[in-house]
C-alpha cells in the first residue's frame, strides 16, 4: 500500500497534463441537458466518450444505466465499481453552455455533477497516461435517476441484477475535495400538497390558505421532540405555493426529508408527521396530501474499516484534509448491499446549486489522483479483509 | 429569366455533406498524412473571454492530442480589451495581435483583417476559420469541415451551415435557412444575381475552411462583407464544384440585435455591390454612399446614429512581397 501511496503526488502533475482532455469531458458531457428522467442524451454522449476511449465493454444495463468495463488481469477478482450520477436538477430549458476561464468552469450541473461524470470517463485515458493496470475488473458506471424521485433506482437496478460479487466500490461526486462518506443516514423524502378546491367556497366560512395551513404544519413539525440518540433531524428543504400577492393561496407544497441513523427512528418520526398531516387536514377541512418520494436505509462501515483508513491514507499523502458526514447517495445503495464503498469529492467551488455554479479546475487534478489511490488500495485488497 | 436556366441543381446533392460522414477521425489524421498536409486553425477575436477558452481547449484536446489533425491553432485579435488574449495563450494556443502582424502596412481593424493577416502567421496548407463566440462548440465544427478538403481531390472551399437546414431527397424535409440578414439580404442577391449560389444555405456563416492556394490569391474586406465577397471570388475564379456545404448540427452563438443586424446587411450589401461592379457585371451612374444611418428617439428628438465603413479591401496576400518571401511564393 506504501508504494502506492507514494506514487500518488507525482500522479498528480501526470494527471494535469491532460488536463484538456478531462476539461473536455466534462463540458461535452456537461453541456447535454440531463433532467431526472430525461438522461438518454447525456447517457448517449457518455457511452459515445467512452467507446471513443477504448474501454473493453461499453454497455448498458436492463435499466440503460451506461456502463464501461476495463479488464483486469485476474480471472477470479471481483470488480470494483467506481459509479457518478448522471442525472442533474436542471431543466433542458436551462443553458447548459459552460464558460471556462484559467481556473475555473462555470454552468448549470457543473458541480452535481458534470466534473464527477467528466472525470469518470477520463478515467480510461488517465490510466493509460499512468500506466496502470489493475487486477480487478473495473466497473465505470454512469447511473441515471439518483436524484430527487429518481430514489436512486438506476443504481438500485443495477446493484440488484449484476450477477457476481463486487470487490468494493468509489461514488464520484463534484464537490467538495475533501469529503469523505462512508456512511449513510436512513432516509424519507416526503410532499405534502394542500389543495383547496376553488369552487366549493360554501364550505368554509373564512377561506383557508394553503401555505397558511403548511405553516401549520412546519409549526406542528417543529414541536415534535426529536432526540439526540439516534441522531436524527427533520430538514424542512423546499416550499412553493400560492398565484399573486393579492389572492389567498389555493395551491402549495412542503418538501422535506426525515433523517436518521436508525431505520426505526426515521419510520417513527415519518409516522408523527404522518399523524400532524392527517390532523390538520381534518381541522382545516382540506385536502392535504403526504407523499413519499424516496427513502433509503441507515448503513454504514466502520470508521476503521480498511477502506476507510486507506482512503484517508490517500488524502493526507495529498495534504487533504478530510472531512467525514453521511451521504444519502448510490453510497448508500452499495453498503445496504454489504459491499464496502466511499463517496469522494472532486474539487473546490462555489453557488453549488446555482444556474452558474463554478468548479476551480486546478484541485481537481489532487480530486483524480485520490480517486485513482483509492481504486488502487482496493484493488490490492483493502476490502477484500473483512 | 427563370433561375431554373443557370441552376446547376446537382451541386446541392453531390457537394452537401453531413459532419457525421466525417467523424471517423483516425482515416482523416491518414489520409492528411498520406497527402502530407498540414492544418491551422484560426479563431478571430474580439473581446471573446466567455468562449475563447473552451473552443481551444476541446480542439486540442480532440484533434491535437488525441488525433493529430490540427497542426496549430492560432488566435488573431482585435484588441480585446477583456481577458481574450491572455486566456487563450494560457490555454496553448498561438496568440497575435492583428495590430503585430504585417506592421508596416495601414492597419485597420475588422474581423476580414485578422483573417488575411492569419494567412501570414499560419503554416498551414488547410486553413480553418472559426468563429470564437460558438457556445455549443465541439470539434466536430473543425474536422467536418477539413472533410472534404482532405478526402475528395476536386473540393478547395467548405463552409458550414447549422440547425434547420436543408431537405435533400423525397420525405425528408426540414426548413432550409439562415439567420435573419441571410433570409432578408443574401439570399434575395443570390436570387436575382447568382442563382446557383443559393444553394449555399448559410453563406454568412462565420465557419469555413479551404486550401492556401485559394485563399492567398482572394482580395478580403476588412469587415464583414468578407465572407461574401470569398463566396464571390471562389466562385468567379474557380466555380461552384469547388466549393462544398456541411451540416453541423446545431450552431449556438450570441443573439445580434435588430440595429446590429442592419449594419452587417448594410456592409454585406455593399461589398456584394461593390464585386458586381468589379466583375463589371453592372454599372452605377454615382459613387454609392458609405454611411448607414439609423435613428435613436433621445428626449424626444429623432438623432441619426451614423455608421460609416470606408469599404477598404485588403488585396490577394500573394501580391504582399513579405507573404511571398515568407512562403518562397511568385506572382
């Protein structure tokens, strides 16, 4: 592992003379809208990319997740995964068209996570570049519908029908370089919608407001005592509603996610809310709607799973710091599967959700070479011991 | 006169290509090497900070490093007072100011004069002209247009055309066209003076590519009237069959307003004109005015907003006796 380790700060300036390459990658790939749902262009320049760069096998799966296979040498490894979502929050009414300037790439997805695909594709150019090669098959994964109610169900799918075991697997998120997930928090995403018919106006006496009435609802959320052990929160994330200033809202909508590192404890605090909407529903004689988008469960590794240490062994070679949360992402997928995984981040940047969030280009090449270290600590067994 | 007398109706057929026929990059980096030519990429520029560095990069990486069709790409700049030049040196390409090449000669400034001056800074037997404000830019907008160069003997000219394009063979109709000052300008001049050239379906494009050969014995306008006048000159010199169309796709750039479009018609016109008179193809009686005036509603009074284009032409590149010993060139 030490040899390893130490090859990885002259990787570094290798992986930067290409950099052109990866930058293109990243817009070509970038720049094609890829709304949840709606990732069939982008998945169609992702396989483009990678067939042009000579993968083995470049397929895609039952569910057209996009998926590149470089060989190993050894005919009994399992594979190792390394997997970036395809999918983004932006319309394909959104320009996608980057601006790229000395030190940075600016657009829409940019940082979730066009650089994450972008480097995903390099990676067969980056390993002939290194002159690597490794024993394991590995596994390069574009996975559609992660996002929002997509619920993961690209990687779901393509966990669940590969047929052999999997030696352990890397998730490629833009941002932040630095950041380690290797555990990930049960999880409910839920809606509630108020609708007030808008012809019924005998019914009420004073006519309800549909956001007056979600705030009744925050408010009853708010109350609920929520422990410190299982760790858990409610995070109140999205609110629309209403037409002009001057009407009482007849339409809006709360979304929020429970989380929880215990599966109980998430499924407990989904049945209070579920129990607040209901009540207040009745009170207010409205239509008032709990709707589940996703959900996943706790799993984890431990922090000193071997994984886990080498993979902070690979950031602190590259004078990273990191930095450890939980991810509700494909990670969680592959460690309810018992199949030991990391999320890593690429590069630094800023306005991360925003139409023109910016990605700095010079950490991304430390971002690749500690992806690159990790692939290479798993491929010489560091899941292979537990 | 009917059109239909002149048309050479074929050309659209035989001389129209899609970029997809050309994507097969390793038998062009071939085929360019078995005719042992070389290849330069020129992008004008002019205050182009958004773009600049994305177009230098994708080609390099695409068709420098990873398939070597492209022996250079030179930037030629019109004093940007933005980040253009410095930019796109800090991406590797080959940077000029317009103003440092050919010192000694007038200087002017134009988009046609950094295209002449490129042909002195430029090594190569191809030249491509791109445009540096192509947000959707990939390299495909490069190597379909050294396609045709490259694979077929007989074609010395290509030019691009984009989007809504064209309807070749039964079923399969799609609008044909250009922009706005294509529709309401060039293609009415085409109509009523050279018929055949209506087939060109962008010629305004700013995209295009030829052989040296062609390029250095062609006068160029400094503005914009110069992609005109080279479709003109080709034609004149060495027919329609020399010069071929490709489809790129989708061209996605910046929106010119109403006004802005009106001085590019009004330079366009003119040129167009000012070639007929010099094919002695028509006659005026008086000099044509060289200033396009539009009007600004300020306070309340109508105040003419004037534009004035002297019209200066640079000549043949061939007849500059520094271009002929840089190139051990004759007349």
């Amino acid at each position: 592992m030490d040899s390893h380790l130490d090859k990885l700060p002259a990787f570094v300036d290798t992986i930067e003379s290409i950099k052109e390459m990866i930058i293109t990658n990243i817009v070509l790939i970038g720049q094609v809208p890829s709304p949840t749902f709606k990732e069939k262009r982008r998945t169609s320049v992702f396989m483009e990319r990678l067939a042009d760069f000579h993968v083995d096998e470049c397929t895609t799966d039952g569910y057209r997740n996009p998926i590149g296979v470089i060989k190993g040498t050894s005919e009994t490894k399992p594979p190792i995964f390394v997997v970036a979502h395809l999918d983004t929050n932006w319309g394909a009414d959104i320009d996608h068209y980057y601006t790229i300037k000395e030190n940075s790439i600016t657009g829409a997805g940019v940082m979730e996570n066009s650089i994450g695909v972008g480097v995903l594709v390099s990676l067969p150019e980056i390993f002939r570049k290194l002159n690597l090669s490794f024993k394991s098959d590995i596994v390069l994964a574009g996975v559609i519908q992660s996002l929002g109610r997509g619920n993961l169900r690209g990687i779901r799918h393509l966990l669940k029908t590969w047929a052999t075991p999997i030696r352990g697997a890397v998730c490629i998120e833009s941002y932040d370089l630095g950041r380690i997930n290797y555990y990930a928090d049960g999880m409910i995403r839920c809606e509630v919608d108020c609708n007030i018919s808008a012809n019924n106006e005998w019914e009420h006496k004073f006519k309800p407001n549909a956001i007056l009435i979600l705030n009744e609802v925050i408010n009853q959320i708010l109350k609920l005592s929520l422990p410190q052990r299982p760790r858990s929160r409610v995070i109140i994330g999205k609110i629309s509603g209403g037409f002009k200033h001057g009407t009482i809202a007849l339409d809006a909508k709360l979304g929020f996610e429970i989380q929880s590192n215990s599966d109980k404890m998430v499924k407990s605090i989904f049945n209070n809310i579920k129990d607040i909407v209901e009540g207040i529903g009745h009170e207010y004689e409205v239509e008032l709607k709990l709707k589940t988008l996703s959900n996943i469960s706790a799993a984890r590794i431990k922090f000193n799973h071997p994984l886990v240490k080498s993979t902070v062994d690979v950031m602190r070679k590259l004078d990273l710091t990191p930095i450890s949360e939980p991810s509700e992402s494909e990670l969680s997928i592959f460690l309810s599967r018992k199949i030991p995984a990391v999320t890593l981040g690429i590069t630094h940047g800023e306005k991360h959700q925003h139409i023109k969030a910016v990605a700095e280009i010079e950490p991304m090449f430390k971002g690749i070479a500690q992806i690159i270290g990790v692939i290479m600590a798993i491929d010489s067994g560091v899941c292979d011991e537990e | 006169m009917t059109a239909g007398c002149v048309m050479k109706s074929s050309w659209l057929e035989k001389n129209t290509f899609h970029y997809s026929e050309f994507n097969d990059l390793g038998r062009l980096v071939e085929e360019k090497q078995r005719k042992n030519l070389t290849i330069s990429l020129c992008l004008p520029t002019l205050n182009e900070e958004k773009t600049i560095a994305k177009e230098i990069l994708i080609m390099k990486s695409e068709l420098m490093t990873r398939y070597p069709l492209l022996d250079e790409i030179v930037v030629i700049d019109s004093e940007s007072t933005d980040k253009t030049r410095e930019i796109a040196r800090s991406f590797g390409a080959d940077v000029y100011k317009a103003t440092e090449i050919l010192p000694a000669l007038e200087q002017f400034k134009g988009k046609g004069e950094n295209l002449w001056k490129a042909l002195y800074v430029t090594k190569g037997d191809i030249i491509v002209y791109l445009d540096a404000d192509i947000k959707n830019i990939h390299h495909r907008f490069v190597y379909a247009l050294i396609g045709p160069l490259i694979l077929f003997d007989n074609i010395k000219y290509v030019k691009a055309f984009y989007d809504r394009p064209i309807a070749i063979g039964k079923s399969k109709i799609r609008p044909t066209g250009g922009g706005r000052v294509t529709e309401l300008v060039i293609r009415p001049l085409f109509s009523l003076f050279f018929p055949e050239l209506t087939q060109i379906l962008q010629p305004l494009s700013g995209e295009y590519a030829g052989f040296r050969e062609i390029f250095e014995v062609i006068p160029f306008p400094i503005g914009y009237g110069v992609e005109t006048s080279m479709i003109l000159d080709i034609y004149g010199k060495w027919g329609l069959d020399v010069i071929a169309q490709v489809d790129l796709d989708r061209r996605i750039h910046r929106n010119q307003d109403t006004r802005a479009l009106g001085k590019m018609a009004f330079v366009i016109i003119m040129t167009f004109i000012n070639r007929k008179i010099k094919l002695g193809l028509i006659d005026l009686k008086e000099d044509l005015f060289n200033e396009m005036i539009q009007y600004n509603l300020v306070k309340n009074e109508y105040k003419p907003d004037i534009f004035q284009i002297q019209g200066h032409e640079r000549p043949p590149i061939i007849e500059i006796p520094a271009y002929r010993d840089k190139f051990n060139k004759s007349l």
